[in-house]
C-alpha cells in the first residue's frame, strides 16, 4: 500500500466522509433521468460556480468607490494579466446562466416536475430565479460606466411608482436622494454579499430537496400524479430500476457541463467582455441607457406599454408575474404530467416564449426612441440645392422631423415613413398636420415661422412616387 | 429521567428551551437595530438643499435656447468623483427671469436633450417630448419636466440643488 492511499484511508477514518457523501452520490435514480434532457439544472449550477470563482477574481482588483470603480475597470480589462478573459467570463457567464435558469425552469413546468411532492422544489426555484434576476441587475450597475448609472436612476424611477412607499425605495436603491457616493457601495453589497449569500442557501435547499424527494421521472402520458400513492410509487420503482447518480446518470451533466464552461470561456476569449461605455458622469446627458441582452424586452415593455395604466403594469405586472410562479403548485399539483396531456402548458410556455421575443426584437431596434445619429437629407435626396424645396429639406433636417421621421432612409423609425408622404396628404392637410401634432406627435405651430412652414410644405408635397 | 423539579405547568426542559429562544431573539433584535437602521439611513436622513452657481449673469442671453448646467449635487462624498456631477437645463427668460428644468424625464429619468432647431426636449429612452415651457408634448410622461428653484446672487446665476425628481403616484 503506498503512502497516498494510508494517507487517505487515515483521513476518511478519521472523517467518515466517503460514508456521508457516497450514498448520496451513488443513490439510485429513475433510469429515464439519466439523459441528456437532465442536464440544464447541474449546467446552472456549474456555471453559479463558474460566476463565483470569476467574481471573487475580480474583487481582488475592482475598486467598489463611485469615484473610482470605472478606472479600475479599465485597469482591469486592459493592464492585468488575464484580467480581460475573467471580466469576459463573468460576464458571459451571467448571460448563460439566465440562460440556464430559463431553459430548466421551462423544462421543469412542460414536464409539470412541481406537482406533488415537489413544490418546494419548485419554491425555491423561484426564489433563485428571483435573485439571478437581482444578481444580473446589480451586476451591470458594478460596472459602473454612463449605462450603469442611469440604469439605476431608471431602476430607482420604477421603485418610485409602488404606491405609498415609492419615495422610500427610490432613496433606498439610490441609496440617498440623488446618484452619488453612497450608491456604488451599497450595489456592490448587494452584488457581492448579500444576494450571494441568498443563493448560496436557496442553491443548498434546492439541491437538498432534490435529494430528500428524488429526481423527478420523466412523465408518461396517462400516470397521472397522486399525492396519496405517489411516493410509494416512486420508491418502489426507484428500488426496482433505478440506477447509481454517480456516475451512470451524472457522466452526462459533466460533458454538457463541461461544454458550456468551455463555450464561455471561449467567447470571453475571442468576443471578450462588454465595452465599457462613457464614464458613470450624471451631467453627461448623451446617454442611451439600454440594459444588457436579458433585459431587453422589459426595456421594450416599458416603452410600449400604454401610459395611462403604465404604473399599474409597472409595479404590479412583475409582483403578479412572481405571485403566479410562487402559487403554481398549489393551483394543481396532482394529476397528468406529460406535456402531450397539458396542452395548456405548452400554449403558455409557447405564448410567453414569442411574447419576450416579440418584445426582445422589437426592443433592439427600439422604433419610438428619436434618432439623433440620423444622417442629413442630402440634395440629391431634397432633388434641389436652391429655392423652396431645398429650404423645405432643410427645415426638415433642421427643426427635428428627422429624428423621428423617415425620407428615403434616412431619419428615425418614431413617426411614419414620409418618403412617399405627398401621394397620400395634400399641403393643407399637410400644414394642418405640422402645426397641431396628433397622435404622437408634437405641434409646430409655436416653432415655424410662415416662411417655414410653407417650405416645409412644399418639401414633403413633393414626396411622391415617380 | 427526573421530572421531579415539574411546577404546575412548565418543565425545567421547557424552561431551558423557552430561555435560550428568548435569549437568541433578544441579541438579534438589539444587533438587529443598528444594523437595519444604518442600512436604512439613505431613507431616513436627507441632505438639504443647497444653491449652486452655475455661471456669472452676463453669460446667459437673454430669449437663447436652453443651455446644460453642469453642477455639483446635494451631498458630494470625497470618494464620490464624477458621480457627484449634476445638470439642468437653464434658459433665462428676461433681464432677470430664469428657467430651470430637471434633464430627468419625468417618465423614467432618463437624461433629455434639448433640440435647439424644433424647441423641443426630447427623451432617448422611451420617447417623451416636451414642449419649451416644460409640458409633455408626446410619449409616455405622466407629468412636464420637473422645474428647479433659480436665482441671481452676486451676479451668479444659483440653482437650488436638489434630490433626483421622482415620479410617485
């Protein structure tokens, strides 16, 4: 016997830690778990790993000082020795664990795996879906550039409109009354400490009740779920058929696992990590604060929801969004499992995966945001370098229709497209247009002048079709 | 076992358990209130307003556009650095009248800009646009621009800095 293997048979007699962690590694777990549908929830949790071994990195460099945490970003992403691929990583790794978390917890309601006895399972999931949503936010405000700190006065802004104690939670999340030298501090808290420690216990409970319930077969059609035969059922089964988790069924969890690991680390090489923006000035007004990928559609919600209930959907669309998920076990936990039985699940997994994506691509391009990079009509495009016309094109670059509406590709998507304007309104209801708004738009009574408006006139009256 | 110390209803058990509970409560409790209450501080305590200037009386024009003021907020930390920069968008009126308006939308807060060539404020984030004297003129914004308090001292233009306009229901 070799001195390594005294060595550790010393050790576990004296711990008795293969006793207390082998049974739990090799329990016997339905043969229909261990395929590669399995795989999302142990991916989540190698890539939680992967974001603390990466955040705890980047603590020993990042300075968490409103004055001065954007220097050492830069510092970090550009002097340190691999300090670019870390930041890389952890941001990368913060996409594909929301990812993860999404994929795991569609899968996990299409196979209905919450119903009896698993709804504390699914509990504490939600409550980890809650606080990664928490951890992606107050992660983006820790790299405290331009977007970081007018995400947060939008963040703080949204707070504000929950009835009655708004004000306080702006204040609470600003951490004062207005964005400063308390800020920072208190995100990178929350950041680093807090929600953290929040995880770390939710991940443990969840792991744990995985154990304590068994993993969740895969679902056939017409075995429905009964609380009272259910869990004899299962052990029965288990003992029968089952096969060791490790490793029959987790060799599976490692290769995807490993996959995704490599794939991060390989974008954060190759892509590396976000540009970091302006500096984090709250003066520096030429700011388009649009959150990271996994916002986007509740960026684009927030600009196309209708104003006059805005506050309600505001506050109450994301409680009741989260009182819905905390609740669904309790709305049925027994009966059929299998998707081709709940056609219902499918409907709504389908509804809400086209809604965010509806709203996600339409986000991107964010149509009703004024463009203020669009390029100049050009003479060509006015078809005159002179006169009335080419004083009517002007105006329009000059007194802000451009931003906001569209000639011959150039100008902003907010109003409609006036390349052709002049086929369908003629030049009273042209000026009648300019001059009172409607809709969405502004009037230009108070604005143009009759010489200007009369230019103008002229200009888009001449927007026809050849 | 001898449950001989037995009173009428409590057992010295549960006289144990009952004292350690209270006494474990009691310490979280009174650690708790420090520890809450500093978190809670921002909420608690407000800085007042101060007057900033914001540049001598003679560089503003009287019937110009509106120009950004860039000034120092209500409660600059030392380590704040540049987050302690603030900005409104001034306009002076007459011989000795000014206008100040918060760049916070009053929608989200995002940062306007004001369009010199339309006479419009306009918001990149979810697109409201006010008219110059501060009203909603398209968009989502509950409410027209948040005013600040201005005034001339000493030939300094002085605008009161104040807390970041929120809009609550």
């Amino acid at each position: 016997m070799n001195f390594l293997k005294r060595a550790w048979l010393w050790f576990d007699d004296r711990t008795g830690l293969s006793g207390a962690i082998g049974p739990i590694a090799k329990h016997a777990v339905p043969p229909n778990t261990a395929t590669w549908f399995y795989v999302f929830g142990s991916a989540t949790l190698f890539t939680f790993m992967l974001q603390v071994a990466t955040g705890v990195t980047l603590a020993f460099i990042y300075v968490p000082s409103s004055g001065e945490a954007y220097q050492s970003l830069q510092y970090i992403t550009t002097q340190t020795t691999f300090g670019r691929i870390v930041r890389g990583m952890h941001n990368w790794g913060a996409s594909a664990m929301i990812l993860l978390v999404g994929i795991h917890m569609i899968q996990v309601y299409l196979t209905a795996a919450y119903k009896f006895p698993r709804e504390m399972n699914w509990i504490s999931g939600v409550v980890l879906l809650a606080l990664t949503v928490v951890m992606g936010f107050t992660g983006q405000v820790v790299r405290w550039d331009q977007t970081a700190v007018w995400s947060t006065i939008v963040a703080a802004e949204q707070a504000g409109r929950v009835p009655l104690v708004g004000g306080w939670l702006a204040d609470f999340i600003l951490g004062g009354d207005t964005v400063g030298g308390t800020t920072l501090s208190r995100m990178y808290a929350y950041h680093v400490f807090l929600i953290p420690a929040l995880l770390f216990v939710f991940i443990g409970f969840h792991l744990y009740l995985v154990i304590k319930n068994g993993i969740s077969e895969f679902p056939r059609a017409g075995d429905p779920v009964d609380p009272a035969t259910y869990r004899e059922k299962y052990e029965a089964m288990v003992k029968k058929k089952g096969i060791p988790f490790w490793p029959d069924a987790a060799w599976k969890d490692m290769v995807f696992g490993f996959i995704v690991i490599c794939t991060i680390l390989v974008i954060a090489i190759v892509i590396g990590p976000p540009e970091l923006g302006p500096p984090p000035n709250p003066s520096d007004i030429h700011a388009l604060p649009v959150p990271d990928w996994y916002f986007v559609f509740y960026f684009a919600f927030l600009a196309l929801m209708p104003p006059e209930i805005e506050t309600y959907l505001m506050v109450f669309g994301p409680l009741l969004v989260g009182l819905l998920l905390f609740c669904l076990p309790f709305i049925s936990n027994r009966g059929e499992r299998s998707p081709i039985r709940r056609p219902w699940a499918v409907a709504i997994v389908a509804l809400t995966i086209a809604t965010i994506s509806g709203l996600w691509a339409i986000g991107i391009t964010s149509p009703w945001s004024p463009n203020f990079d669009a390029k100049p009509l050009t003479a060509e495009i006015i078809g005159a370098d002179s006169g009335p016309l080419w004083r009517g094109g002007m105006n329009f670059n000059d007194k802000g229709c451009l931003y906001c509406h569209t000639v011959s590709g150039h100008g902003g998507q907010r109003g409609p497209d006036l390349t052709y304007v002049g086929d369908r309104l003629n030049a009273n209801e042209l000026t009648w247009r300019i001059m009172n708004g409607g809709l969405n738009m502004p009037g230009f009574g108070g604005t143009l002048n009759n010489q200007e408006l009369s230019d103008l006139v002229e200009f888009l009256s001449s927007r026809k079709k050849k | 076992m001898s449950e001989k110390t037995q009173t009428s209803d409590c057992t010295r058990r549960q006289f144990f358990m009952h004292v350690s509970i209270a006494l474990g409560s009691i310490a979280a409790v009174l650690v708790g209130i420090p520890i809450v209450g500093s978190i809670l501080a921002p909420i608690i305590k407000k800085p007042e307003p101060e007057w900033r200037a914001v540049g001598a009386l003679e560089s503003f024009s009287v019937g110009g556009g509106y120009v950004k003021v860039d000034y120092v907020n209500t409660s600059p930390l030392p380590w704040a650095g540049v987050t302690a920069q603030s900005a409104a968008w001034l306009r002076r009126e007459s011989e000795d009248k000014f206008i100040a308006f918060s760049v916070n939308c009053a929608h989200l807060g995002c940062p306007v800009r004001w369009i010199e060539g339309a006479k419009l404020f306009m918001c990149p984030c979810h697109g409201g646009v006010y008219y110059e004297d501060g009203s909603v003129a398209a968009g989502p914004p509950p409410r027209g621009l948040y005013q600040y308090p201005v005034r001339v001292n000493n030939g300094q233009v002085e605008i009161l800095a104040s807390p970041i306009p929120i809009t609550t229901v």
